[in-house]
C-alpha cells in the first residue's frame, strides 16, 4: 500500500521484532508498532490496533514465532501451547487467526525436541503465511478487476483494504487495480458504525490512493440505492462456510439485502485463509459481541442513554442466496461453489 508516497505493509518483521501500523491512531496519526512477545500482540489483537481478518491471521502468525523465540528450553512445548490457546481466545469470529496459528504452531512443534531449529522454523513459517498473504490478495485484485467496468459507482462497507489485511487489501485490492489501471471510478464508504472503520480507515486509504470517495452514514445506504447510484457492492470478509455463507462487520447483511432488492451485484472479496471448510453454513459462525462503551461513548462524550442496556454484535451472517459471487485469489466463484472450487 501506499502511504505518504511509501510503500508499506500493515504488518512486517524487522530486526528481531514484529512491525504493525496502529489503526487504531489512523486518521490522526500514522504511527507505527513493535512488539518482542506474544503478549503485547495478543493485548493488540483486542484492542484492534491490528484489524481486519488476515491481518490479524498474520500478526497472530508472527505472535506465535515471538511466542518460540522466548520460550525457555525447558518446557518448550507447553508454553508454545498456551500461547496458541491465548492467541485463539483473542477475537473469535475471523477463521484467519485460527489459521496462522496453526500454520506456525504445527510447523514449529514438528521439531522438537531440536528447539533451535523449531525456533528458525517458527518465524519463516509466519513470514510464509504473511507473505502468502499479500500474494492471495493481489491476486484478488486481478480476479475481480473485470467486475469494475469504467465509471463504476461502488458501494463498500467497513474496511477491506489494505490495512485490514497484510498488503492490497480484498474488496479493496479490485477498487485499488481498477483505479490504476485508470478507470474512472468512485466510491462510496459506509461509515461502518460503532468503531468507523469506514470512515476512518477505508476513506484514508482511498485518499492515500488518489480514488474519488465520499463517506456516507450507515443509514444513508438505502438513499443512495433509490437513488440508483449504486452499481455494485463489494465488501471483504472475516469468514466464508462450505455453503457460501459469509461473515463480516455488522452491516454487511442489510448492504446485501438492499442490493438484492435493488437488483444490484453484491459481492464478497476473501483470501483462501478466510475459508473455513469445517463450518457448513452462518449459523455456526460464533459472533463476537463487544463491550457497550462503544456505543454508549464516542471521543469521551456519552452518546447513549446511561440505563440503558446495550447490545454491540460485532458482525452479522450474510446467506450465499444474497451473494452475486466471491472474488479468490483463484477466480470469482459463485456462493455456494466457491469453497469447494479453491479447494480444486
């Protein structure tokens, strides 16, 4: 990704330790992270310093090979383990956490009892699965940039680009291609309430990128459907089940739904880290909810009634029926076939 006319990724190793871009400082501040223990990642997963469902599969990666790194000779395994049970605990909804955890923990325990090799093996299997990444999303952009005829108007919720994952983005890495290859597009950005991560971050990276934009309020979607200024819908997302189901930031679902009425396209864009092939469909999706304090307070201000109890569903299913296709790093599929035909 671009960033003040530099290219960066949302997550790196470096000099011993691991690298993050703090989003949760954007679009104040551009401040970068470094972490030397699988703690202080695990503690930036929850707090979503890092976002976004392949950027924390990557980081929660790299917070295994720190994990490795500093475990003692002495009981190595077992403290290998614990920490890939802290670093699954951490967010539950997105699979890709689940996956770079493993790819690093079943590559690293292969060796033991030779731990120095385990430790070498740990970190290049996180740089593997990073790097791995950053490929599956741009090819994401190639796959999905014929759906991007010029003068496009696009809709897109939350953040899908190239924050959210380790560089290009999903929804966003189509969006990112499409404009340099020069095709006249704009985009809308839903604001993605309670935590903005539309309006914060995905509208920071388009205007890092040169994209025209504008933000809209959540609640603005359906006026702009109406309006038939919408001509396509592509969000990321932070799962997808054998049956096409998918799970991504609330909101997601009513985007679909309005598209659907509408006669719109509405599509998802995820990397093969973000299949789950054990999940057969939405309902056993587990949903993360998150504290009240992010409706009840916005910028230390009250922002809800005080006695009032507070319901904060971090993301909502998205039936296959309601998806135009999902665009892989292997071709864009229809819903219901896409697991089976990435697996092919």
């Amino acid at each position: 990704m671009i960033i003040n006319g530099k290219e960066y990724r949302s997550v790196w190793w470096e000099n011993g330790r691991l690298h993050m871009i703090d989003q949760n400082r954007i679009p104040q501040d551009f401040s970068l992270m470094e972490f030397t223990d699988h703690l202080q990642v695990a503690d930036a997963i929850r707090n979503m310093n890092v976002r976004g469902a392949p950027a924390i599969g990557a980081a929660a990666a790299f917070a295994m090979a720190l994990a490795a790194q500093n475990a003692t000779d002495h009981g190595f395994r077992a403290q290998v383990r614990k920490a890939r049970e802290l670093l699954l605990s951490t967010r539950p909804t997105a699979v890709d956490l689940q996956v770079g955890v493993d790819h690093v923990y079943e590559q690293t325990i292969k060796f033991i009892p030779d731990l120095a090799h385990a430790r070498q093996v740990a970190l290049l299997a996180a740089q593997e699965f990073a790097n791995q990444s950053a490929e599956d999303c741009r090819l994401i952009g190639e796959q999905g940039l014929h759906l991007i005829p010029d003068g496009s108007r696009i809709l897109t919720h939350c953040n899908a680009g190239a924050l959210a994952t380790v560089d290009w983005g999903t929804a966003l890495a189509v969006l990112r291609l499409a404009h340099r290859k020069g095709r006249n597009i704009f985009v809308y950005v839903s604001e993605t309430r309670p935590r903005h991560q539309g309006s914060k971050i995905t509208a920071w990276e388009l205007q890092q990128e040169g994209i025209p934009h504008a933000v809209i309020p959540d609640s603005a979607s359906a006026f702009y459907f109406w309006k038939k200024e919408i001509d396509l819908v592509i969000t990321g997302a932070d799962r997808v089940c054998l049956n096409g189901d998918i799970a991504n930031k609330i909101g997601t679902y009513d985007k679909a739904v309005l598209a659907h009425h509408h006669g719109v396209p509405f599509y998802i864009a995820a990397p093969l880290s973000t299949f789950d092939f054990s999940c057969a469909q939405g309902s056993g999706i587990p949903i993360e909810f998150r504290d009240s304090s992010e409706i009840t307070y916005y910028g230390g201000q009250i922002t809800a009634n005080p006695g009032s109890d507070v319901l904060n569903p971090g993301f909502d299913i998205t039936p296959a029926d309601l998806i135009s296709g999902i665009v892989t790093p292997k071709g864009v599929f229809k819903a219901a076939e896409a697991a089976q035909k990435v697996q092919e």
